[in-house]
C-alpha cells in the first residue's frame, strides 16, 4: 500500500491519522510514519481500513432500515 491509497481509505473511513492510531492504541507519530522514510505499512493495515468502512456502511444501512422499515 502506498501513501495515496492509505489517505483515500482514511478519508474514506471519515478517520485521520489521529483518531486511527487512538483507535489501533498507537501514537499519531507511530501512523504518520508508516509509508516515509522506507517504513512500509503495516501488512493489515489496508484489510483493516477496508472492513471498518464496510461495517461503518452496514451499520448505516442498518439504520435507515431501522427507521424506514420497521416502524411500529
């Protein structure tokens, strides 16, 4: 994964670098650093973002069923 990718499944996933690592129980610097200075990204990193947007989407979904579906 490169930079570019890395950003656009952050943006994505509505999470900057931050709030990712809060979220990993990393440090902002430990994120920021991946991708620069011959730091790869982690190898989980990617499948990780990806299944937080998809479930982030479901739980979405989940609710507009919710409120538009099975009203009482």
């Amino acid at each position: 994964m490169d930079r570019e990718l890395f950003k656009k499944l952050l943006k994505n996933a509505q999470l900057n670098k931050k709030t990712f690592g809060e979220l990993l129980g990393t440090s902002h610097n430990t994120v920021n650093a991946w991708g620069s200075n011959g730091r790869d990204f982690p190898y989980w990193v990617k499948s990780w973002l990806n299944l937080y947007i998809e479930n982030k989407e479901c739980k979405e979904l989940k609710e507009i069923i919710r409120e538009n579906v099975c009203k009482d």
